[in-house]
C-alpha cells in the first residue's frame, strides 16, 4: 500500500517536471520564431530578460523534479528490473546532465553577451555562436524529453493491459 502512494506521488511529480520542462522549452523555442534569422540587439537582449527567470525558475527546478520522480520510480516500482525502466532512468540522467551542466552554463554566457551587446550597441560574433549552441543542446533535450514521454506512455499501456489480463483470467478462475 505505501509502495503505491509513494509511486502516485512520483508519477505526480513526474507530470509536473515534466509540464516544467517541456513549457519552458515550448516558451524559448516561441521566443526563437519571433526573433527570426537575425534578431537585432534589443530584441535579443529583451529575450534573455524572460529567458533567464524561465531557467531559474521554472526549468531547473523541473529538470530536478523530472530527475528526483524517475529516480524514485525506477527503485520503488517494478521497472528496476526492467530494460525500459533503466532506459527511461538513462534518459532522465541524460536530459538533467545536458540541462544543468550544458545548457544553463551557457545560457548564462548567452545572458552576459546580450548585456553587452545591449549596453555597447555592438553585435558580438560570440553571442549568436554561444546562441546557436544553447539551441542545439535544448533541441537535444527536447528530443530526449519526447522519447522518454514516448516510452513511458508505452510501457504504462502495457503495464495496464497485463493488469486487466490478469484480472480477467482472476475472475475467470
């Protein structure tokens, strides 16, 4: 009985993360379309002002969030000892360890960049190089975020159809 509710709250957890995540990268890659191809300077520095309380406040804590549910998932529910529940727990690692060490180091750079170009009224090379890598890494993300919702809702549905099985040969019986 405990294992459950400690398995309910997990997946609660694990739908809040995820909403987190998967919002603020739908937020950045909208921020993306408007600023287009060659965004001036003021637009860019603009973006990072709602692009850095995104990060701090809503993807780092999903990410952590998404992280700490599948943890918890993977050694209180039967997925231990499956192949998809290690491979959804290497997902989660994957997308915490490109979000917090690879792409919101750099986001950070990108933050300073847009300071200084706003500030000098300069267009730094750096900035759309730095700029490019934090899209390409959060394009990863997003692809890991989106196999792992793939494979959860997957192996959910077959967990569930193996519990109506059975409980239709118990009533058989």
């Amino acid at each position: 009985m405990r294992s459950n509710i400690i398995i309910t709250a997990a997946k609660i957890l694990l739908t809040i993360g995820f909403a987190l995540c998967l919002g603020s990268i739908a937020s950045f890659i909208a921020m993306n379309v408007i600023n287009g191809e060659m965004p001036g300077i003021q637009f860019s520095y603009w973006q990072r002002t709602f692009v850095n309380p995104i990060m701090n406040f809503v993807t780092i804590p999903g990410m952590w969030l998404f992280l700490f549910s599948n943890i918890l998932l993977f050694f209180t529910g039967k997925d231990k000892n499956s192949r998809t529940g290690l491979i959804l727990l290497i997902l989660s690692v994957l997308i915490f360890i490109n979000g917090q060490f690879v792409i919101v180091p750099i986001a950070g750079i990108v933050n300073d960049l847009a300071i200084q170009q706003n500030s000098s009224s300069i267009i730094l090379q750096e900035y759309a190089s730095k700029k490019s890598a934090e899209d390409f890494a959060g394009g990863i993300n997003m692809l890991l975020f989106l196999s792992h919702l793939v494979l959860y809702i997957k192996n959910e549905s077959i967990i569930r159809n193996k519990l109506i099985r059975r409980n239709d040969l118990t009533r058989r019986s």
